[in-house]
C-alpha cells in the first residue's frame, strides 16, 4: 500500500519515520534503505516501509511482513500488502503526515 508524502514535506522523512516508531534497515547488499515497526516483541509480524519514486510521486511503500523469508538468500517472505491492519498503519502514517503539513502551515503563517 503506497501513502503519498509531498516533495516539500517540512521534516526529515528519516526523523519522522522514527518519530511514528519505525527503525532503519539498510541493505548492505543493494544499498538501500527502508524501514521496520514491530507489531509485537518478536521480530514477525512488522510493517516494512520503504520510500520510491513512482510516475513523478514521492511515496511510502508499506506491506506486514507475516515472517522471515523461507530459507537463506532469499526475498520472498510471506507478506500483505493491503487490508485492514495494513490500510489503518497506512491511514495513521497518514494522519501525522497531514498534521505536520498542517501546523507548518499554521507557523508560517504567523
């Protein structure tokens, strides 16, 4: 599920991410970069985002992750990719989004 985040936004999307309880994760292997929230203690279920550029949007790209990849090397895991937990962490993500978008633009305003 992809959540739309302006090219303008006001906050480092690093910081921000942290701030809505998200870890980084970079892969030595490719080089890129996402990011992990835990539902639980244990390591699966997360929610995995990643940030793309897609048709001239800057978009967060979010999925649950169910468990770890099935054996080494491999990058199929067993993960949604929408419904209803993923489309409410979505929704929430969302929701701060406009927040900040909202009271910078109440600050500048001043």
């Amino acid at each position: 599920m992809d959540i739309e985040i302006p090219f303008d936004f006001p906050e480092n999307l690093r910081n921000f991410l942290r701030r809505c309880g998200y870890q980084e994760l970079s892969d030595i292997n490719n080089g890129t970069t996402s990011y992990k929230r835990r539902l639980t203690g244990d390591y699966y279920p997360r929610f995995h985002l990643y940030p793309k550029l897609e048709d001239g949007r800057n978009l967060l790209s979010l999925h649950l992750d169910q468990k770890k990849p099935s054996y080494p090397g491999a990058h199929a895991h067993s993960a949604e990719y929408d419904g209803s937990v993923v489309s409410d962490e979505a929704a929430r993500i969302a929701g701060l989004i406009k927040n900040i978008l909202d009271n910078h633009s109440h600050s500048s305003l001043r």
